[in-house]
C-alpha cells in the first residue's frame, strides 16, 4: 500500500462531511417544501427562492473542494535550522587511569548545527566539529601530550568531525544518533544514545536541549599510546566515554 498522507486524508474527510450535510439538508426542504405545498402554505416563490438555495449549498461544496485543491500533495514545512549556543554547550570526554580511576577532560572550541523539517526531529541532520587544540584536562603536560602524535596529532589533524546519518526516536523523549565520526582522518560509525530535553521560548528566540553519549575505542582512531602496569591493564584505557550537552537556537 502506499503511505497516506494525514493532511489530506484529513481536508477530504471534511469535504465528505460537508457534501454529507448539504445532501441532508436538501432532502430535509424538498421535504418540507413538498409538505407545505400540499397544505396550500408555501407560495411558488418561495418555493423557487428554497430550491435556489439548495443548489447554491452544492455550489460552495465544488468551491470548497477547488480551494482546498485536496489533489496536489501538501507542501512540505520549510527546513528548520538550529545553531549552538556554545555559551550553554560543552563537549567532554572520561578516560579510565590506572585502571583504577577516572580522568576527565573537555574540549572548549566546537560548533555545530541541525536541520529538521518534522516536528518530532526524526529527520534531523546533524553536524559537529571540534577544535582538538582545545583539549583541557586541567594539566598543561597532559594536554600537550595528548595534541602529540601519540593522540591527536593536532597539528596535522586538527579537527574532528562527526556527520549523522539518521535521528531514530527511541520513545519518550530518546533518540538514537547514527552517523560517522573521524578523528585523525579515521572515520567509523558510532551511535550516540540522545535525551531531548525540550523546546522553551525565551525573548532571544526558540531554544531547544540534547544531551548525547557514546564509548568509542581510541585504538580504532589511531590515538594508540599505551602503558601497561605491574598489576595488569593499561594505564590509559582502550574506552573513551563522551558526552555531548547542547542547547541550540533556531535560527533564520
């Protein structure tokens, strides 16, 4: 079968209503009109002025229908797009350390956008960066030698990108975000489990919230350095857990 359009299938609903109605009524003054004549109370012109009214109900039904034009799809709702306030963003990252703790660490310059045209953004595209230089772990020999060729290599690869490709609601108000990241010009699928937080409007504009979580393997990247301990394990773990809070203005 093929897929109904709810608009339509709406707008030809109450036409048949409409049509429905103005049969109705006809029946009920031809009715009428026939009764009082036989009693001799109705005169012919009004009569002739009750039948002229029942086929101008038929003339607006037409009407309605050519306005409504129910035979041309419905126009689709123009693209929405939404840009991050990065004042009320943050992108950050945990790392297990010595297999005993965790290390924690954000990334301070990113930007991002998405574009949806149904209001339960099941059609959203979606598009991040991140400055990699922008790491911050709250220790300057640590950052410096995570923007190393041991990790990032910021200088040679100096963002990292993430395009989706589909935004599946999960219930409620969760999502699943597919799509593909690439750091060090390594690109590998991923799914970010995402929680809307909601839609607000506030006087500079329509804001809206997502919080989004994934674990990569850094090794799949190439950010490959590694130690092992005396005890076993390594002293940076494979698994990076990452965690993505945006709050997004709609935009033009």
């Amino acid at each position: 079968y093929g897929k109904v359009n709810t608009g339509e299938a709406l707008i030809k609903a109450m036409l048949r209503f409409h049509l429905l109605s103005t049969i109705r009524l006809y029946i009920n003054l031809k009715f009428i009109i026939k009764k009082q004549l036989m009693k001799r109370k109705v005169s012919f012109g009004i009569f002739t002025a009750l039948i002229i009214f029942a086929g101008f109900a038929f003339k607006v039904s037409d009407k309605k229908a050519d306005m409504l034009n129910i035979n041309n799809p419905i126009l689709p709702v123009p693209n929405t797009t939404w840009v991050i306030d990065k004042a009320h963003s943050n992108v950050k990252f945990a790392i297990t350390h010595m297999v005993v703790s965790e290390v924690e660490g954000s990334f301070k310059l990113f930007d991002g956008t998405m574009e949806n045209t149904k209001a339960d953004f099941s059609d959203a595209k979606i598009s991040f960066t991140v400055d990699v230089a922008s790491i911050n772990t709250d220790n300057e020999m640590r950052e410096n030698h995570l923007k190393g060729d041991d990790f990032f290599n910021a200088e040679k690869y100096p963002q990292m990108k993430f395009v989706s490709t589909a935004f599946t609601p999960a219930g409620g108000n969760k999502y699943k975000l597919a799509g593909n990241l690439t750091i060090r010009d390594v690109t590998k699928p991923v799914v970010f489990d995402v929680t809307y937080g909601g839609t607000v409007k506030a006087n500079n504009g329509e804001m809206l919230g997502f919080k989004a979580k994934t674990t990569i393997d850094r090794l799949e990247y190439g950010l490959k350095w590694n130690k092992a301990v005396e005890a076993g394990g390594m002293v940076v773990s494979k698994e990076v857990d990452i965690t993505v809070n945006v709050e997004m203005k709609k935009g033009a």
